[in-house]
C-alpha cells in the first residue's frame, strides 16, 4: 500500500466523486488499494474546502495555536541569543556555530547584530587554521620519522600517499616554519672574489721543486672542510727541503646558507 501522501490531487478527486456517485467507503478502499481512513479523510476535507491541503482544513482555533507556538519558539530563540549578545565577535561567531542546528543562521546573525559575511569569513579562517595546523603535524611526522634527512621532493611523495596535496614551495615554507633543515642539504661555498695583484712578480723557482737548502724555497696553500655545519679554513707552509710543514694558521667561520 502506497503512501498516502504520494496519491495525488486528481486521484483524490477521482475517490471522493466515486463515493459521490453512490460507492461505498469500503469498496473503494479495497479496490483502489487505500485505507479507509484515508478515504474519510479525504472527503471530509474536500467537502468541507475542496482541498487536501492540511492548512486548508484547520479550524480557527488550529491556526492559531500554531502561530502561538512558532511565535513563543521565535521568543523563547531571542530570549537564548539576547542574553549573550554583548559578546565579541568571536564568542558571538561560537554561538552562531553551537546554535546552528537548532535555530537559522540568518536570525541568529539579526540578533547577534553580525553580519552574515563576517560569521563565514570566520568561520572559514577557522577551518583554514584547522587544515593548516594538520598539514604542519602530518610534515614534522614524517620528516621525524624518515630521520630528518628528507627534503620537500621526497616528502611531497610522502604527503601524496596520505591524501595531502601540498606544493613543494608550501611544504618548503612550513619546514622553514618549524625550523627543519634535512641534514642531506647540499652546501654551500659562498665565494669571496678580492682584487687580484696584477704586479707581475719573477718566477724564480720555475718548478724546480727538488734539491733545495733548508728553509730556501717554502710554499704555502690554502683550502678549506666543512666541519659541523662550520667552514673551517687552513693555510700550511711547506719547505720544499724535505717536505716538511713548518708552520699553519687556521680560521672557523660558520657556514653560509
């Protein structure tokens, strides 16, 4: 047996001019596969309005008893919102949200004296710190977990495999946020170029490195290592009599990024 609220109009009309003519409650009920109840209720509303709609057939007394009870629900909301409507826009937005299920949005934000546009901007900001703050926890974990040694490309992948679609420069920017640094970035030298002497100076070694006096030819170098995460400098003299290092100096300098 169908609903009775999915038969339409004309197949009501069809019952109540079939009982009309003559037919009887429940040879229509049986025939047309609906309950007699339904059937009463159906004549008795079209003779008494002609219509099957509910609010065509209520008393005067009806009516107003529902226009009683939705005018004490608008109060009895006023009364709820009003007593907290010296609030911020904050508190108000939090309202507006706890409350939303229960009373519209739109006359909350009458009462509450806040625009509409302003309680979903919040509203939005909200969620976006929300999201944001769960893309910097899932980062941290799994730069954490992989040992600290990931860049963005290889976290990017990572991300992907757990539904977080962030670019690279995204994740680059929360990294640089929460300071992590993979300990696999490549370095740097950062290259000091000094005015060159153009004095032309006479080579008198002419790479006659060998059979040399002591302390007659010495020649110096200079190079560099990085050693945590610090440039550490080191000239050596050496006497080319036998090799021998006679003197160094070394400088540290903390590594440019």
């Amino acid at each position: 047996m169908a609903n009775i609220n999915s038969y339409t109009d004309e197949f009501k009309k069809q019952i109540v001019a079939l009982y009309q003519s003559g037919k009887s409650v429940s040879y229509l009920a049986k025939e047309y596969n609906v309950t007699r109840a339904a059937t009463y209720n159906w004549i008795k509303q079209f003779t008494n309005s002609g219509s099957f709609k509910a609010k065509d057939n209520r008393s005067v007394e009806e009516n107003e008893l529902i226009k009683l009870r939705k005018e004490l629900k608008q109060l009895r909301m006023e009364n709820d919102i009003l007593k907290q409507a010296a609030l911020n826009n904050r508190q108000k937005i939090e309202i507006i949200t706890n409350n939303k299920f229960k009373y519209k949005i739109r006359t909350m934000c009458h009462f509450l004296k806040i625009s509409k546009s302003t309680y979903y901007f919040n509203l939005k900001k909200k969620e976006n710190k929300i999201q944001n703050n769960i893309y910097d926890e899932a980062i941290i974990s799994a730069f954490k977990e992989n040992k600290c040694v990931y860049g963005t490309r290889r976290l990017k992948v990572i991300l992907e495999n757990q539904e977080i679609y962030l670019s690279r420069r995204k994740i680059k920017e929360i990294m640089n946020k929460h300071n992590l640094i993979s300990k696999y970035t490549k370095l740097s030298f950062k290259n000091h170029n000094n005015k060159v002497n153009d004095e032309k100076i006479t080579n008198l070694v002419n790479r006659n490195f060998n059979n040399r006096l002591k302390n007659e030819v010495i020649v110096s170098d200079l190079t560099y290592v990085q050693v945590n995460c610090k440039w550490n400098y080191i000239c050596l003299l050496i006497d080319l009599f036998n090799r021998e290092i006679i003197g160094h100096s070394v400088v540290l300098e903390k590594m440019p990024y």
